[in-house]
C-alpha cells in the first residue's frame, strides 16, 4: 500500500507537476527521431473528405540551416474543388514557440505531388493553371510534401499540423504529428 501525504500542495506546485508529468510524456510519446504518433484532427474526424494513412515531419539540413519537411499519403473520398486551400504550422512543445507559415496555399497546386500547375503570364499579373477538381490516383490515393525553413532552431519535440480547407474556408480534413527534431535525426535530400 501507499501513504498520500497530508501536507498541503499549493495550486503553483500542482500545476508545476502537472506541467512537469505533460512534458515527460510528450517526450515518451515522440522518443523516436521520426514522427512517434500522428492522428486525424479538427472538426471533420469521423466523415473527413481526406483520409490520412500516414503522416510523419523529418528535419532536411541541420537545426541551425535547415528545413522542416512533412510527408504525407491518404485517400481523397471526395473530389477536390478549384480553390481548395491548406495552411500547416509547428511548435517546440519545449519551448511553446509556434510557427504559422503565410498561408493558405493552394491545394491542388502546393500539396499533392500527382498534380503539376504552371505559370502564365508575368508577375504579378500571372495566372496559375489548377489541377482541380483533384480525384486522387487509383483509389483516390495521394502523396505529399511540404517543406519550408525550420525558423525555430532548437532541438527538441515538434508538433506539426496541416489543415486542409474547401474553397468557402471551412474544414476539410486535419493532420497532426509529434517528432523530436534534432541534427542527429536529420534526413538527407530526395
């Protein structure tokens, strides 16, 4: 058996422990270089127009120069429209640094690597051809990836996030993954 002890804790020290039992098992979970765990988010959970099946975030270079790349693979469930949009972020759960990047991008265009969009015209009164409506390869199957600069340069356990959007703003699907990032981890160029 045990004893709890009958002193008093003050609400500092239990959130401190709290704070302190939350960090543990953030490390635990995303202990591997890799993505440890990755899940479905946001609203559209249970009927997504997406379905994930794999997600992981991977340092390209080293922590001081390099670059933050997510990989991605799924099934569309249903066609993807013209000015669908996607927008993706990352913290140091570490620190509680966020990065949102200027978004939103283009889906059809900037995520799926089955799609190719061209410029025509000049800047900046180009326009860009669309990939869209976007179906998906044999079973509405995708790849994806996204790579930008890794603006925070610590080491530690990131949480990355992508979020899919229709063309009115609203939820199409939601991705996210824990992983620690560090130079030890990094992954070399494809």
């Amino acid at each position: 058996f045990f004893r709890l002890s009958t002193f008093p804790l003050s609400v500092g020290d239990m959130m401190r422990a709290a704070l302190l039992m939350a960090l543990a098992a953030a490390r635990a979970w995303a202990s591997p270089p890799s993505v440890a765990r990755w899940e479905s988010c946001g609203s559209f959970k249970l009927f997504p127009s997406i379905k994930f099946s794999n997600f992981s975030t991977h340092l390209q270079g080293s922590v001081s120069d390099g670059s933050l790349v997510m990989l991605v693979s799924g099934r569309v469930m249903k066609p993807v429209e013209n000015g669908s949009t996607f927008e993706f972020k990352f913290m140091n759960m570490e620190e509680g640094t966020e990065v949102a990047y200027a978004g939103p991008y283009d889906l059809c265009c900037d995520f799926f690597q089955e799609t190719r969009c061209e410029w025509t015209g000049e800047y900046p009164h180009g326009v860009r051809s669309s990939a869209c409506p976007f179906r998906g390869g044999e079973g509405g199957a995708f790849t994806a990836r996204i790579k930008r600069p890794l603006f925070v340069k610590q080491e530690g356990i990131y949480r990355s996030e992508v979020t899919l959007r229709h063309p009115d703003g609203s939820e199409m699907a939601c991705v996210r993954g824990f992983s620690r990032i560090s130079d030890a981890s990094a992954i070399k160029a494809p």
